[in-house]
C-alpha cells in the first residue's frame, strides 16, 4: 500500500468534507460527516474500497467531494442497496451493527440524494399497455359482458414483480390481431351476430306431420291438415313461408287455410299447378319461449272420376316444406347491453340519434378522458361513411366501437397533466390511476363525475374509503397480493404426488384464497401492518381447517378463527400461510434458501445478489457415514463454498426457522427420524428459534423496513414502472406522514396515493 497516499488521503478527506457541508451541500445532513461517518467507511470500507484499494474497480473515496455526489449518484446507489441488502460488507469479515448501517443509510440518502430533488426528474411513469387483467374488467366495467381475455391473450410480461409495467408491455403483431379479433367478440356480445338475413327454421317433407310423403313432398290427397310444433324465441312478428302446389280439379284452386294455435291466419288459395311450386307468406305474433302449433289445412277438397282428362280428376293439396324466420329483433341474450350501449333494444335497426347518443355516452369512458367536439365529429363522420357505404345503421354502431377498441386510446393508458398544476396529473388522469389501482378497471360514474367537475382531489379520502367498500376492491387483493406475495406462482407448484397425496388442487385454491382474505381482512379492518406477522388469526375454510388439523366447525365459506394454545404455536402470521410455505418448497422438500429468499425480497425489499455462474445446485441428498444428511446438514456443507456464504449466511438462517413446516406447509417436528434445528443466527447477531420467534423479531427490529417494502410495492404496482434512486427520498417522505404512530394498513395505503409520486405525473 502507498502510505504517503494514505497519509494525505487521511488528511485531505476530513478538510474537504469539512469545506464542502460548509457550502451548504450537507446543510440537510443528520451526522457529523469527520466524527460519525468517515470513522465507519474507514473500519467497514476502506480495506477493500478505499485508501488505494479497489477491489471491483470500487473506490468509495473517489465519491465523496464537491459535485462527486451528483456525479456518482448510480454509484452511491450501489453502495445503499449492497449495505440496505447486507451484502455488503462480505459475511466474513467485521460486520456493522444495524444502528451503524442505519446512520451510514440516512447519510448517503441525505447528501447524495435529497439536494437533487430540486433539480432532477424522477422517473417517469410510462405509457401503459391494458394488461390482461384490466382489459377484461374495463370491457365488463363498460360494456356490462363478461369476457375470457386470460386465455385469449398471450401471458403479459412482468417487470419488477408485476405486470403493470409499461415499459414491458409492448404491443406485438400478434397482439394487436388479438386486439381486433376481441373488438369482434365484445361488439357481437354487446350487439349480436352480424345477421344478413333473419335466422330461421326450416321443415321439411319428412318433418310434416299429416298426410303422406310422396317423394320429397308431403300430400293431402283429402280434407284434412299438416301440423308443426315451433317455439318463439323472442317477442315479435314472426314471418312463415310455405313451398306449396296443388292439383287442379273442379271450378276453383285448392285452398290452404293456415292456424296458429287454433286461430285462423289467412287462408290461400293455390294457383300453383303441380309441380311448380310458389311461395306462400304470412306472419303471426310470437312470444318470448312460447310453443306454437301450426297447421296447414286442405278445406275443398274435390273428386271428379268422370272427367276425360285425368289430370283433372282430383284436387290434392302439395307441400315440400315450410321455413319460419325469427324476427329482425334482437335476441333476448343481447337485450340488456344493447340498452347499455344504445338506449333502446327493441328493433335490429335504430335511429340515428340513438347512435350518436352512444358514442357521446361512452367513447369518453373508452378514451379515459373528456372529448372535445372535434374528437366526436370525427367518430360521426366515420359512422356516416359506413352508413354511406350501406351499412345498416346497427352495423355502422359496430363498426365505430370497433374503431375505438382497437385505438392506442383505448389500448395504452395515457395520462394526461394538469393544466393548472402543471407538475400533477389531470382528475381525469388521477381518476383512473386511482381506479385501476385498486380496481384494475374505470372509473364508476361517481368517480367519473368528480374527475369531471375537478373535484376527485378534494374527496380523495372520502372516495378511497368508498373504493375499499366495493366489491371491486378484490381485484386489489387478488393481483397485487398476487404479484407481491407471489401466490400467482401456487398455481405451478407441483409437489410430488407420492410423498404429498394430501395435497389437491382444491387445497391449492384454498391456500390462495387465505391468504387473499387475511389480507383483506387486514385491509377492511385497517390493522396495524405489523398484524401481517403478528396475527393470532388466519382466514379458513373446511377443507383447510382439515389440512391444518384445526380444531371446531367450519364451512365451505372462509371464515376469521383465532389460533390458541399449541395451534397458536404453529400458526398465526403469513410466514404460516400454506400458500407461502409451499411456493418457497422443492417439489420433494423444503428449500430454506427459497424461504429466506422470499423473506428478504417481499418483507425486506432487500433482494439477495444473483448467485455467481456455476455454482452446483443441491439437488441429490448427501450422505455421511452410511446416513442421508438433514437439509439443514447439506446446506452447511454447500455454503462452505466462499462464492455461496455471504448470500446463504442470511438467506439461509430466515428459511431455517420455517423448517417446522413441510414443503406442503403442514407441521412437522422431525425430518427422516431426526429432530428439526430452526435455530437462525443472522450475521449481525440476531437469534430466533422458529417461526413465531422470527416473525416476532421482524416485527420488533425490522418494522420500518417492512413498511418500507410495502411503500415500495404499492408504488412500483400503482405508477407502473421500477423505482430509481431518486424516488427514495418520495418512500422517505410517505414514511414521514406516517411516522410517529402505529403504522395501519389502509392508511398506509392511503398514504401512498395522496403522496407526490401517485399524484404527480412521475
């Protein structure tokens, strides 16, 4: 090592850091940079990233001076994140103590991060793309159908854990086929089929009754009547056309009187000499479901055998079919939406205003935004034109939501800015960030008539609480419970069926939905966010209730039971949710890297460094002196690996404490006849002997961290896009607003969107 360099290296630092928080730049700093700080880089840093050593290519006194903050800011990120995540120092060297990684934290937060506020752009929040999720609730939300865009669409790619990331949903060739296929099925949904001509039945000879066949005809060679049996789908006028002929005897043309249901039509008389044929048309009034009998009766007949000529001799009457036409109207089936749509649902064809009506209605909700005349003119004019083209009016309608469908207005969210604030976003914008939040759809007409009048903002606490009370808020729950729990991935969990023949589909479903309804049920009843570890109580069905071996009464419905004595040992607090112990499992046995790994990424926001190229996995069991080792004992070994242990050394110890759980998540107290260790000791000297003890020191020194991870969540979820460096000190400041109280869940969750981040247009 150059000692002169480190010599006035250690001179320099002190007086410049001295002279530079003197101008002001540090004027925010909670430490004293010479006493407080520099002694802590030195004793945890330097040996590898300072004072002429740059292991990585990493020096961290390069990084500290006047404009060497604002510089380096990446930079200072990497060294946040690898102390946030305790990468960083390596496990096997001195380690600092919490308070001492805390006070380093705050100090980079405040002299690398907080003077940019001032001065830079966050991140922005990108165009988005509808994901498949909010496609289908905004095409219900608007269209009153119901639609299958899951198995549809393609798998919507996911960014930093969920799938409402602009910038990974893109819009390929093949999607946007899908987009116009769909466009097609919502409007014959909403519309009906496109229908040419009426529907129909048809009877043929060989299904008249009466009569008897003669060849591909039915004959009535006296007085009497051919029957058939109809059912009306719908309310309206039916029309019936019958292919009939007749022979000629006698001074007058056979008649064909026709009844339906006993009462007398019209009667015919058949000009049409056999074997040509005419076509004869009536109509009768039908009802919805009604069944309709239809006769068809010869009433003068005549025989002549004296006559010359044989042709003349006898009158028959010919029928070679009978056809019925459904009316012009809408089926039933479609009725409801077409009034939705259009208000009106009797006729196939409307008006014109009705039209026009429609689309001042609802391409506003389609396009997320109030319309101008210009934009309404130019959907008129391309209704005229289908019309012009001689499109029946129905069709045209199609048409112009088919236009609109398949739009970047409608496809992408655009959020537009406030021209009055300009550094917020529009009510109109704020109305559907809040409503896809927590709805992953549009805004409801009250909602929509605030973000019109401008007054969503100043009703925004009142219209959250209003939004948690909807039945829409599970989609809330279900995706981004979902996507930050990661229950989504339950649905591939294959555990081994001949170890695990107790594990179904419908306990995987169940799994799901107590997790979905404990939160929920924290939610509702805005507990403090600590209740997610701490809870006495979980959401339970029979079927899990079995599972669980719990004790009492239950149904099929989920239902709030408190766990006591021994139950409440073993369960209490998500750590014991089936649902995570069995995501974080191997198909044949627990993983405690996979469970520590879940701890430190979805309560912790401290993710774990990839593991370096090569490295073996543990895959086969290891045997020792003619036995299998425990999971606990291989684990040991495998981490002896230096480019393993400073990952595993945390990872490992959390994922040990859950090992009372199967890889199923049912208790257990032995593993191959050997009693389970799940005695954790963290690096930093934290101990905790199973799930309750863990959970309980998450609480008791790790709360502000959880919180943290939470504010993290919601905001990567609901600004859809990844947070950077600079969004830290927005996180700092909704902490803030929450701080000095016990931290309760919707208020936490209110926090979040009445923050800068959900109300800006970043």
């Amino acid at each position: 090592m150059d000692f002169s360099f480190f010599i006035s290296l250690r001179r320099l630092i002190p007086w410049f850091s001295i002279w530079f928080f003197s101008l002001g730049y540090g004027k925010t700093s909670s430490f004293n940079f010479e006493n407080e700080i520099i002694p802590l880089l030195e004793e945890y840093c330097y040996d590898c990233h300072g004072e002429g050593a740059k292991k990585g290519g990493f020096k961290i006194d390069e990084l500290i001076g006047l404009g060497a903050f604002k510089q380096n800011q990446k930079k200072w990120d990497r060294v946040w994140k690898n102390l946030n995540n305790r990468n960083m120092p390596p496990a096997n060297v001195s380690q600092p103590y919490d308070p001492e990684i805390s006070k380093i934290l705050t100090w980079i937060e405040e002299a690398s991060f907080r003077p940019d506020l001032v001065e830079e752009d966050f991140g922005n929040a990108r165009l988005r793309r509808l994901n498949r999720k909010e496609y289908e609730n905004t095409i219900q939300d608007i269209f009153g159908i119901e639609i299958d865009a899951e198995s549809y669409f393609p798998a919507d790619d996911t960014g930093y854990g969920f799938d409402t990331i602009g910038e990974v949903l893109t819009l390929s060739p093949l999607l946007m086929e899908k987009y116009l296929g769909m466009a097609e099925v919502v409007m014959q949904k909403v519309l009906g089929p496109i229908q040419e001509e009426n529907e129909s039945v048809q009877f043929f000879a060989e299904n008249i009754e009466g009569g008897r066949q003669y060849e591909s005809l039915r004959v009535l060679p006296q007085r009497g009547s051919f029957e058939i049996n109809h059912t009306s789908t719908i309310k309206g006028e039916y029309e019936v056309k019958v292919w009939a002929s007749a022979s000629r005897a006698g001074n007058e043309f056979a008649k064909m009187q026709v009844q339906v249901n006993g009462r007398e039509i019209q009667t015919f008389s058949i000009e049409s000499e056999y074997p040509r044929k005419s076509i004869y048309r009536l109509s009768f009034q039908g009802n919805e479901n009604q069944r309709n009998k239809i006769s068809l009766s010869f009433t003068n007949d005549f025989y002549d055998p004296k006559n010359r000529n044989p042709k003349r001799r006898d009158r028959n009457l010919y029928v070679e079919k009978i056809e019925i036409l459904t009316p012009k109207d809408l089926n039933l089936c479609f009725r409801e939406s077409r009034l939705r749509l259009l208000g009106e649902s009797e006729t196939q064809n409307i008006k014109d205003h009705h039209a026009l009506f429609s689309f001042k209605k609802w391409l506003p909700r389609i396009y997320r935004t109030d319309l101008n005349s210009e934009d309404f003119t130019k959907h008129e004019f391309f209704y005229r034109e289908m019309r012009a083209k001689g499109l029946a009016s129905i069709e045209a309608v199609r048409q112009t939501f088919k236009a609109a469908l398949i739009s970047p207005r409608f496809i992408f969210r655009e959020e537009s800015m406030d021209f009055a604030k300009p550094d917020k976003i529009d009510e109109f914008a704020l109305a559907h960030r809040l409503s896809y939040f927590l709805w992953s759809s549009v805004p409801d007409d009250t909602m929509w008539e605030l973000a019109k009048n401008r007054e969503l903002r100043k009703n925004l606490k009142k219209e959250f609480q209003r939004m948690l009370s909807d039945p829409k808020i599970n989609a809330f729950i279900e995706n981004f419970s979902g996507q930050w729990l990661q229950l989504r991935d339950l649905k591939q969990v294959t555990p081994n069926p001949d170890q695990f023949p107790e594990f179904s589909d419908s306990v995987r479903i169940s799994m799901i939905r107590e997790t979905e309804e404990f939160i929920k049920y924290l939610l509702m009843e805005n507990l403090p966010v600590g209740t997610l570890l701490s809870a006495n109580f979980s959401m339970v069905n029979h079927e899990l209730a079995k599972y669980y071996g719990l004790p009492g009464n239950f149904t099929e419905e989920f239902q709030r039971v408190v766990f006591t004595g021994e139950d409440f040992s073993k369960r209490g607090g998500i750590l014991t949710h089936g649902s995570i112990l069995a995501i974080t499992s191997n198909p044949t046995r627990t993983s405690p890297v996979k469970r520590g790994k879940w701890v430190l990424e979805n309560l912790l926001a401290a993710p774990p460094r990839e593991p370096p190229p090569n490295v073996t996995k543990l895959e086969e069991p290891i045997t020792k002196d003619n036995r299998v080792l425990t999971l606990r004992e291989q684990m040991a070994q495998h981490s002896k690996n230096p480019m393993c242990y400073s990952c595993h050394a945390s990872m490992d110890n959390l994922g040990y404490a859950l090992e009372n759980f199967n890889a199923i998540g049912k208790w257990r107290t032995e593993e191959d006849g050997m009693p389970l260790d799940v005695f954790g000791k963290l690096s930093s000297g934290e101990e905790f002997n199973g799930v309750q003890e863990l959970q309980s020191f998450l609480i008791d020194y790790k709360k502000q961290a959880i919180v943290r991870c939470i504010i993290k969540k919601l905001l990567t979820y609901g600004l859809g896009r990844g947070l950077t460096y600079k969004d830290r000190a927005l996180v700092d400041d909704i902490l803030s607003d929450i701080s000095g109280k016990e931290v309760l869940l919707a208020d936490l969750l209110f926090a979040v969107i009445k923050s800068e981040s959900f109300q800006n247009g970043y």
